[in-house]
C-alpha cells in the first residue's frame, strides 16, 4: 500500500504546488486590476448617462424621456389626430406621433398657457365645459 500512500502524497504536492503558485500572484497587481476595471466601468457610465441626457433625438427615446398618461375627452382628441394625419401629409419626412408630434403640440401648448391669465385659463377650462 505503500504505492497507493505515496501517489497520494505526490498528487497532494503537486496540487499544492499549483495552487501555491496561484496565490504567488501579486494581491496588489490584482487590486489594481480591479480598481481599474471598476473606474472604467464608472467612466463608461458617467459618459453614457451625460451623452442620454444631452442627445434628445436618442433612437430610444421612450428610455431617454419621462413618460406621463393623459386623458382627453374625445372632443379634444379628435383634433389632435386629425392634425396629426395634416402634418403627416404635409411634412416630407415620416412624423412620429409620439417622438414629434405631442412634444411640439405639449411645447406650443405651455407657450400658450403661459401667455394666460388665471381668469383667461379659467375660461378655457369652462369653454372645454371641463369645470
């Protein structure tokens, strides 16, 4: 058994060995290397977040925008898709409702509203028989 006993101990030397040699490795080499990847990853996301920020004609944008629900009564909706199938029709490049169209409609929107008075937009409102 002496056979037996002594490949044990060999293979256990060589495993040892091994694995010995692995943990010769620089910590330090290793730390730096992971501190280095971790600060490339930040930099990679700091650019990313500040290049989403700034580039509103992202392809994505449904990722890059906020995103609000609105109700409109159908009096008011109808309008908005019939101008919608004007610009369509008119523009000669492909309007995307939600990519062109409401950002513009939203955009002149506040222009208005902001020209507005509270009793003015209290008018508004009662004329959209909204109050």
């Amino acid at each position: 058994m002496k056979d037996r006993d002594e490949a044990k101990d060999e293979m256990s030397e060589r495993l040892g060995q091994r694995f010995e040699s692995d943990k010769s490795d620089k910590p330090d080499d290793r730390t730096k290397e992971v501190k280095q990847d971790k600060q490339a990853n930040r930099d990679k996301e700091v650019k990313q977040d500040k290049q989403t920020k700034q580039d509103n004609s992202a392809k994505n944008y449904k990722q890059a925008w906020d995103s609000k629900l609105i109700h409109l009564p159908d009096e008011l909706m109808q309008p908005v898709d019939k101008e919608f199938d004007r610009m369509q029709y008119e523009c000669d490049w492909q309007v995307k409702k939600e990519r062109h169209y409401y950002p513009v409609i939203i955009s002149e929107g506040i222009s208005a509203v902001e020209n507005m008075s509270g009793d003015e937009f209290t008018k508004t409102v009662e004329n959209l028989s909204l109050r």
